[in-house]
C-alpha cells in the first residue's frame, strides 16, 4: 500500500529532526517521542543493543516509571523485542495475550498494559543497533501491514541517526582523551600535515614559540609564525628530509635566551610531529662550562710556563741553597709539572668541543694508531707492570676515515686507564677487533677494578668520577672518556662499556667502515 502524504509529511519531519543534532541523548528521545506520532501509538520503547552482553536495554525512556524501565534487560531471543533482535525481522502482535513470546516484566515494572505491539529492529549498514516498538495503536485499533511499512522506514532513519550521533560520539571522546593528554603534556607538541600546514598545536607548545592562544592552526610551519627566533628549516627542508626522524634547534633572537630543541617524526600520512622542549638550562650549563675550561685553561698556562721555565734554574744551583730550599724548589718543579698535564688536558678537551671533527679526517691504519697509542704509553706501562697484548686480527681490518692525532688520544686515555684503575701486580691490557657489516669493533678488555654498572653512563660525562673510595685516590680530572665520547661520536662512531667490579672492564669502540 503506498504511503499516505499525512505519513510522508511524518516521516519529513523525522527526518529533519534526526538529522538536526548529533547529540545521541537529543537524538534518543527524539526517536522515542517521534515513534508514537508515525505510527499513532500510545506510547513506545526503544531497546538498544549491548553487543557483548547480547542484551537489549533501554537507555531512554519516557513517562514515570522511566527509571525503573532502564533496570531492565532482555536477552536477544526474550520477549517481542528481543525475538525481532534475533531474527532481525519486524513483528505485529495485535494481542499480546494470545503470544507465548510476550513478557510481562516490563508491564509489571511500568504499571503499563500492552494490548498490541509493532516492533521492528534497527539497522544500519547491516548492524544491528536495537529494536524499537510502537505499543497500543490509539483508539483500540489493530497495527496494519501500513503501519509496518512507515515504522521500518522510520526505523532505517533512527538507525542511522543513533550510530551516527554514537560515533560522533566516539570521536569526541578520543578527541577529549587526546586533549587532555596534550594538554597535560610538559613538552610542547606540533603536529604539520603533508602540506606542512599546523594541524594541532599543545598550549605548551604555543607558550615556548611564544604564540597567541588558537591562532596559528591551519598556517604553514616556519619563521613567519615564530618572527622572534632564527629561521630554523623550513618546511621544503624538512620535507626533503630522507632519515624520517629530524632534531634541530630554535634559538631566540630577541628578548631573553631561549633554546628549543625541536624532534620530529615523520608520519605515514606525509605529515610530521615534533616534540618541543626547552633547553636553555642546558645549553646555557654547556656554554658556562666550556667557556670555564678554555678561560681556565689558558689563563693558567702562561703563570705555569713561567714558574716551569724558573723551576730549573733554580734548581741548577742546588748547592747554594739550604736543603729545605732545595726541597721547596724541587717540589715547585714536580707540582708545576702536574698541574701543567692537567691543564693540558682541560685545554685538549675545550678544543675538541670546538672543533670541527670533520675537518681533518683521512684514511688510517688502525693497528699503526693503536701501536702509536701504546708507544705514546710505553713510559707509563713499564713504571707500572703494564703490559698491552694487541691481537693479530687487528691487522686485517681496513682503514678508518678519522682525525688520526684525536683517534689516538682516544686509544691512550682507555689504555691508560686500564692500568690507572688497576691493583693487579700485572696490569693487563687485551685489545681486540673485529668487523661486523659496516662497523668496525675495537674492544679494550683491562684486569682493573671494574666499575658498576650504574655509572657505566656517567663515566662519559665531564668532571665525572667513580668515588675513590672505590677506585682507590687516583690523580685525574674525569676528562679523559667525555673526551673520547665526544671525539668518537664527532666522527660517527660510538663508545660503550661493560665491565665487572673486581674482575675488569672491556671498552668498545666502534666505528663506521670508511
Ligand atoms: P680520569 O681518568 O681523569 O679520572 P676519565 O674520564 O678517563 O677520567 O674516567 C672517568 C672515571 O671512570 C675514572 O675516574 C674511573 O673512576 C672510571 N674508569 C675509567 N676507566 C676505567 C677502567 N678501565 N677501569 C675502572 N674504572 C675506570
């Protein structure tokens, strides 16, 4: 039978209701109020599927027993309703008297009398979303094949309605849950789409590149957004990018020093994020730091050259001195001596953090830097039993390309440090290396005192080292690895420990094949 203009006009009007509001309790009560009007019903009920439980429910309802209504459940397969859940086909019963499949547990809740039920399921792209029931057509009437045919199309638009305003939903949810997190976040976060546009900006990301609050979304990522700091890539250079993952620094031109350091991600999209942090304390320590070491280093060098310069002297007169003379004179020189080593450390360290490593690097041999280490050595090593054993295989392992004087620096602290934190009456050193693909390994293995493994990292850092206490007082000043550190990794290689308190140590260094 075809539909009436009165149920066409109906079902416009649905229509434009459900479509009005995603809001899913809106759009529920909607229905609820709607579906008595199409089909002229007293009243209606609107189940909803719970999918893990399959169990319908009713998550809106009308009228004064609405609260006791939401307690109840029926199982797919109970009930008028849950018979058209489970064969997903509608259902007129026009006396609920006379059919086995009515329940009377919700008439019992709500004090209702149901004489006659329409019910048809809710379905969407092939899911089931719930059943919903016109209950008593008005004027004692029986429900007609008609009323079938204008409750499914109702049914096929709330459907719709319902999983669109859940997803809707959904979304808003993550997107609240994502937020949050952003929000919270103590770094700054920068999301750019493939076009390099901002997508998504974290208020502490806006704070550190000094922005106003919501207004750079959607403007394309560079110095026009953020005019007060150097320029930074750009964002062709950042597209241009092969690695996938980029690190670099926004420094601030105008105002008070600010460093941030920028690290970003590629993401499948073409799009890239960044993770923001603020790194003025540290870079400003690093620049005290090694501005100290070369003032120190320099500013002590010529009194010390002086008072070595003198020592001599002095001394070459001995005999006119008086023997506590002599033995002030002789210390002066010992002392002046030491300090002056130190300082010559201090100074080969502030240049190696100033200096380009890239410079000076060629093709060498590595057993000619290893044997020219342990010759630089050779005084030390016969003072204190020291003995070095270089294995053969070394020999065979092709050229590295390296700053060669620096190289062998590296090679001589850990040498010297393996007979330094060593109480062995022989002071062993194995050093061993091998090729695995593109690196090659050169491994120091000492019988010293071992270190622990939680300073297995902090050995690496300046001024840093173990306590004496456990080392035993042995003259330094924790130069030594931070050099090596920052002289391998200059040239694309990596320095490690592992090491066994009271057994020994065994360093690696790796390099990449030239
Ligand atoms: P320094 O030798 O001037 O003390 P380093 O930077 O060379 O400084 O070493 C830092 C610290 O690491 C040392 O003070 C020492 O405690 C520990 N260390 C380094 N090499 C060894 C080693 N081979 N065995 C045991 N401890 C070591």
């Amino acid at each position: 039978m075809p539909i009436s203009t009165q149920e066409f006009e109906l079902l416009l009007k649905a229509n434009r209701i459900l479509s009005s509001t995603l809001d899913i309790n809106n759009v529920l009560h909607s229905v609820l109020e709607l579906a008595t009007e199409v089909v002229h019903a007293e009243a209606s009920a609107l189940l909803l599927l719970d999918e893990k439980k399959n169990e319908l429910y009713f998550d809106v309802a009308l009228g004064s027993a609405k609260e006791s209504v939401k307690e109840i459940r029926l199982k797919v397969g109970e009930g008028i309703a849950g018979w058209v859940a489970q064969e997903r086909k509608p259902l007129i019963v026009n006396d609920v008297t006379q059919d086995k499949r009515f329940t009377q547990r919700v008439d019992k809740s709500t004090k209702f009398n149901t004489r006659s039920i329409l019910a048809v399921p809710l379905l969407t792209k092939g899911k089931m979303v719930g059943v919903i029931e016109a209950i008593n057509k008005k004027e004692k009437k029986p429900f007609l094949e008609s009323d079938r045919e204008v409750f499914e199309i109702f049914a096929n638009q709330s459907a719709v309605a319902i999983e669109n305003a859940r997803l809707f939903s959904e979304v808003t949810h993550e997107k609240e849950k994502l937020d949050l997190v952003f929000s919270q976040m103590q770094e700054g976060v920068l999301l750019l789409d493939n076009q390099g546009d901002i997508l998504l900006i974290n208020q502490k990301g806006e704070r550190l590149l000094g922005l106003a609050p919501n207004k750079v979304v959607g403007q394309q990522f560079g110095k026009k957004i953020f005019p007060d700091f150097d320029s930074g890539p750009s964002w062709a250079d950042i597209e241009k990018n092969k690695s996938g993952a980029m690190a670099f620094d926004l420094v601030r031109t105008k105002g008070k020093d600010l460093f941030i350091g920028m690290f970003g991600q590629r993401l499948e999209s073409g799009g890239f994020i960044f993770v923001l942090r603020d790194l003025t304390e540290q870079k400003k320590g690093e620049r005290l730091k090694s501005d100290f070491l070369s003032l120190m280093s320099h500013k002590l060098k010529t009194p010390l050259t002086v008072i070595m310069g003198y020592a001599p002297i002095l001394a070459s007169d001995a005999d006119k001195l008086e023997p506590m003379q002599q033995k002030a004179v002789e210390a002066i020189g010992i002392q002046a001596e030491n300090l002056a080593g130190l300082v010559d450390k201090l100074l080969s360290f502030s240049i190696v953090e100033s200096v380009n490593l890239d410079q000076k690097r060629e093709e060498k041999s590595l057993s000619a830097m290893l044997n020219g280490a342990i010759s630089h050595l050779r005084y030390v090593l016969d003072s204190v039993h020291g003995v070095v054993e270089l294995s053969p295989e070394v020999s065979k392992l092709p050229p590295l390309r390296v700053d060669e004087n620096l190289t062998i620096e590296v090679f001589r602290n850990i040498i010297e440090n393996g007979v330094k934190f060593n109480n062995q009456k022989e002071k062993k050193i194995i050093i061993k290396g091998t090729r695995d693909g593109q690196l090659v390994s050169i491994e120091f293995i000492d019988n010293g005192v071992g270190i622990p493994p939680e300073e297995f990292e902090k050995i690496f850092e300046k001024f840093y080292q173990v306590e004496n206490s456990f080392t035993g007082q042995v003259p330094g000043a924790g130069l030594g690895l931070a050099m090596c550190k920052k002289v391998v990794e200059g040239m694309g290689g990596k320095i490690t420990v592992q090491s066994k308190v009271g057994t020994g140590s065994n360093f690696r260094v790796l390099f990449p094949v030239s």
